[in-house]
C-alpha cells in the first residue's frame, strides 16, 4: 500500500491563502476626505477663550502746566553768580559789551546795563531790575515791587505835617487804589504823589485853586481867574474859561486842554469838561494825580535818582511853587519808609 506523502508547510500555507477571502476595499470619496480632515482638525484646536470686555477707559483731567518763568532778582554793582553770568551773555549778544563774562557785576557789566537802558527809553540807573530784565529777555515778570502796603497813616502824617488826620484817613485809601491802577508802586513813585499832595494842597484833600496876583488881576470881578482866560498854552478860549477850568484836585488840574485829556484818559469821555467839579471827587481826583505822575514818570524818576528835587517838581508843578515843603516832606518818607 502506498503512502501520502506529508504536504509541506510552505504549501499548506498557500492553500490558505488562497481559499481566505481578499478584503473588501471602500473608497472613500474626496468630499468625505475634507470633512474627516475638517472634523480632525477641530478636534485637536482649543476652544476660544471667552475675554471679558474692557470697561471704557476714564480720560484724566489734564492738569495745566504754568509756563516756566524765568524770574531773576534785581542786580546791581557787586553782585555775582549764575545770574549775572546770564545777564553779561545777554548783554554780549545784543551787542553791549559787558567785558570779561565771568559772572561778577562789576563796572563794565553796569556801564553794559547803562547804554542798553538808554537805548530802550529805560531810567538809566545802571541796575538792572524787573523792567530792564523784561527787556533783555530775561524775565517775563515787568512788575517793580510794591511798597504801597507799607504807606500807613502814620507815615503820611509825618510826612504832612498840619494835616488832619482825618483827610489822611479818608483820602489815603483812592489814593493808593489809584497809584496801584497806574502801576506807580514802588517808593520813589508814592513819595512822589505823597509830597505832591503836600505841595499843592496843605491839608491832604482834594481843593479848588486859591486866588492869587498869578491867576487874577487886581481889577477882577467875580468869578476871577481872568488872567487864565486867554492863556491858550493850557487850550482856554476866552471867559469863562479861567474861572471854569481853574486848578483842582490833588495835582490842581488847570486848563480846558488838561480837562480834556484826562478825561479821556480815565475813560469819563467829556465829564471833566462839561462838570469841572468832577476832578475834586476823591477818586477821580486821585486818578488825575497817579495818571498825571504816569505821564511823567521815566524825567521824574531820572530826576529823583540823581537827588535833584527841584527839577522832579518842576516836570509836575511847572515852577518851583511849594519846593520847600516838597522837598521836607519826600526826604522824611525816604527816611521812614523801607
């Protein structure tokens, strides 16, 4: 009997192979495709974070800032440091040479400080305070310092010897008012209109002019004055010119041309002419004075600087007519008030 032979491993392997069913293969379609990859990719990102919404910023109110003032003090003869060094610069670059740049205020800086003064139509003191500052571009602060606040009653009182105490006290207050108005604060200026009121006046009060051989002829009727009636220097045109425009006040305002223009000055239009009287109103008064010293303030101060009394009531007054108790009464302030 014959036997099988064992079938190999290598062909019981392929019989199974061949007898297995092949896979079934799905195609898959390319719309398919996207969306599976769409969905993949979905899958894997994360999700958005949800961010609260910012509440709407407050604007800060913006403080204003203050221009940087470049405020100096008064310099003079013998001062020194940074700001004299700027000074001799300035004066340097405006072409008034001060010598050596070497922050001492010496005699060429205040020879230097002179000549510009006298080129800007400045008092020519060789100092150089706030309104020489201002004009070299040094400041922006003009303003001279205030002594009004130390003129008290006392001080008048001394300096106007006989007058009552009771004009001091109610025709002091227009008049410092009105010197503050006219930018005439510092000493020189209100010894100036102080002494002034003693001149013209006596008593400290704003009067009506005194007759006298000056304004009235010996043959004069009433209302008198006739010697200013034609007097066609202060703008009179005939009576009753004189009479009607005769001195008053605190500087003794006389002359229709006067009347004229400082009412207009003050901002009264016609009032002084068509009501004289007016310029006996304290405040009115005192604002003729303090404008009338304005208008004259640089000769006056020039003047006074060189002690020369005389001449400083000459530019108010015309004459030398009070000069004595003028001249008493502004050298007791100086000494009195600091």
């Amino acid at each position: 009997m014959a036997t099988r032979k064992p079938r190999s491993k290598t062909r019981r392997k392929a019989s199974t192979r061949a007898a297995a069913k092949p896979p079934r293969i799905r195609r898959v379609r390319p719309a398919e495709k996207k969306a599976a990859a769409a969905k993949k990719r979905s899958a894997t990102k994360r999700a958005p974070l949800k961010r609260r919404r910012a509440a709407p910023r407050v604007a800060r109110p913006v403080r204003a800032v203050a221009p940087v003032r470049r405020v100096l003090g008064t310099l003079r003869f013998g001062a020194v440091g940074a700001d004299v060094f700027r000074l001799q610069e300035r004066l340097a670059e405006l072409g008034f040479a001060p010598g050596r740049i070497d922050g001492e205020f010496g005699a060429g800086t205040e020879a230097a400080v002179a000549a510009f003064q006298r080129s800007e139509g400045l008092l020519v003191d060789g100092v150089a305070g706030p309104r020489t500052l201002a004009a070299l571009g040094l400041t922006d602060d003009a303003r001279l310092p205030s002594c009004l606040e130390d003129v008290s009653v006392q001080l008048v009182s001394r300096m106007c010897l006989g007058a009552p105490l009771g004009n001091i006290k109610t025709y002091l207050p227009p008049l410092l008012a009105a010197l503050q108005e006219a930018e005439l604060v510092d000493k020189p200026m209100a010894l100036m209109a102080i002494a002034t009121i003693r001149a013209e006046s006596g008593g400290f009060a704003p009067i009506d002019e005194y007759r006298s051989r000056y304004n009235t002829s010996p043959a004069a009727a009433s209302p008198f004055f006739d010697l200013y009636d034609n007097r066609r220097d202060i703008g009179n045109q005939g009576p009753p010119d004189g009479a009607r425009f005769k001195g008053r006040g605190f500087v003794q305002l006389t002359g229709r041309a006067n009347y004229e223009r400082y009412s207009k000055l003050l901002g009264l239009g016609d009032r002084l002419l068509r009501e004289p009287e007016l310029a006996n109103d304290p405040a009115i008064a005192a604002r003729i004075l303090a404008r009338f010293l304005k208008d004259r303030e640089l000769r006056i101060k020039q003047a006074l600087l060189e002690e020369n009394l005389a001449l400083a009531r000459r530019y108010v007054n015309g004459g030398r007519h009070g000069l004595d108790v003028f001249s008493a009464a502004y050298r007791t302030g100086s000494e009195l008030l600091a």
